[in-house]
C-alpha cells in the first residue's frame, strides 16, 4: 500500500509539473488549442445495494467540456488533455413507485503520444490522472437515503483521429487501473461516519479486482460553413465491489455541441506579438 500510494503521488506530481509549466509551438510562440462544449442526453441505468437491490433506470442528461493542447515536450509530440463532465440522472425501479436521483462532477487529465501517424489517421496512447464526485438520492429511504461516490485515479487511454472528406471522425477509450474510492460497509449509516467519526473501513484502494471502469468517446466533426458541429456518442461503465456491497452505474448518451480550434496565450507575449496583435492592450 505504502509503494501504491508513493507511485500515485509520483505520478500526479509529475502532470501538474507538466501542467504548470509554460509551453510553446516550436513554430509559433503560443500553442494550438481544439476546444468544445457539448450538451448529451440518454438513458442511465443505476444499482447500488446500499440503498436498494432494484436496478433503477431513466433519463441522464451532462454537459462536457474537451480540451486538447499542443505541447512542447517530447519534441513537440505530445498532448494534454483535460475533460470536464457535468452529468445528472432521474431514474425510477422497474414498477416506477420510487425514485434515483445521480449526480456527478468528474475532471480527467491525460496526456497522449502519437503511436502511429498517415495523412489521414493518427494513433496515440497515453495515460493521466481523473478525479469524480457526485452522489446518488433514493426518495424511498428514510434511515440511509443517500449514498457518496468519490474517487480519485490513474487510468490509461488510446486515442485515434481519422479524417475522411470533409469529416474528422475520433475514438477514445479510457480506464482507470490505480486509485481511491469512497465506499461505507453494509449498514454502516453516514451519520456514525461524519458525526461521529466511525470512518474506518471506508476508503479503498481500487483497481481491477474491485473497480472496474470505462469511457467510450465517439465523435464526427462537420464545418458547416464558418462553424464546426460536433456530434458524439458517450458510453460510461462503472462498477465496484466492496464490503459485500455493489456499485454499477451505466449511462449511454448522444452529445452536439461546437468545437473551436483557437491559439490561447497571455502575459507579455499578448503585448508582444506582431502576428497576433491584441484588440484589448
């Protein structure tokens, strides 16, 4: 546990170096940026016996922010990602006489290396670091009605890009195999555990054999005339096992939104830029 938790440390340590320091194209002084934002909605599917043994199901809505950055490491190869994820969920048991309701914050950063390149396919793996909290609401329960779900892991990723015509078709596939999970044990209230201090057993170290997870991302961009439209489908699989209690959360969700290509920079560069003069200093 003492070698996970230093190889865990090590490895946040060394993506928010990378984060924080400044980079640059080795062509222009500032660095590409593919951006967008994108609105889902689809059907969620929740089990979770520390609130009940029924699956519940309904309708899940998010709101998702993409972001992929040049860099200047690895000369000039590599590139940082960061995705934001906002989701929700109203999800009722199979004879609809109660109600689930999910929420989520999620942050993943990964950084990815291109594996294979041809004009118009390119592979890449990488791996990061992601981070999650969010919760579910059973209206049935009076004792225990809510249940927290907060984990925090490495995970590995595969990113490959085509372009064909006038579309730009992209596939991503994300797992986590190292981390932290909140889970309380069968019957163990939230009270005794944030009243009064009865926390033990309720933190664990995840991976494979107790955690299981996946993040399908599949997107179509299209320009349409001075804008470009993104589509995507997102396909989310969680599942944990622990203390003789079971977590599965399934979501699948059709997304559109707009994606930008932008050149992002600041301080003096902003004032001393002849290519890109500023409209505000």
């Amino acid at each position: 546990m003492k070698k996970t938790a230093l190889l865990f440390s090590l490895w946040i340590g060394i993506f928010c170096v990378t984060v924080s320091q400044e980079s640059r194209s080795p062509i222009l002084p500032v660095s590409p940026v593919n951006q967008s934002t994108l609105f889902g909605i689809g059907k969620a599917f929740l089990n979770d016996s520390y609130l009940s043994p029924l699956r519940y199901s309904g309708i899940s809505m998010s709101l998702m922010h993409d972001r992929i950055k040049g860099t200047p490491y690895f000369g000039g190869n590599l590139l940082l990602q960061q995705q934001f994820l906002i989701q929700t969920a109203i999800t009722k048991n199979p004879t609809a006489s109660a109600s689930e309701y999910y929420g989520n914050i999620h942050y993943r950063l990964t950084g990815f290396y291109p594996l294979l390149a041809t004009p118009n396919f390119r592979l890449f793996g990488g791996g990061g670091w992601e981070a999650s909290l969010g919760g579910i609401y059973n209206v049935r329960n009076s004792n225990n009605p809510g249940s927290l779900k907060v984990s925090t892991n490495l995970h590995l990723s595969a990113l490959a890009v085509y372009n064909w015509k006038i579309f730009t078709f992209r596939w991503q596939l994300a797992t986590p195999f190292a981390g932290m999970f909140f889970s309380p044990e069968y019957g163990h209230s939230y009270y005794e555990i944030f009243t009064l201090g009865n926390n033990k057993g309720t933190v664990h170290f995840g991976s494979f054999h107790n955690q299981q997870a996946l993040r399908s991302y599949f997107s179509v961009d299209m320009p349409v005339h001075n804008i470009t439209l993104r589509a995507a489908y997102l396909g989310d699989y969680y599942n944990t096992h622990v203390n003789e209690l079971t977590t599965r959360m399934i979501s699948h969700q059709f997304m559109i939104g707009f994606a930008v290509e932008s050149l992002n920079f600041g301080g003096r560069r902003v004032r001393s830029n002849p290519p890109f003069p500023s409209v505000y200093y």
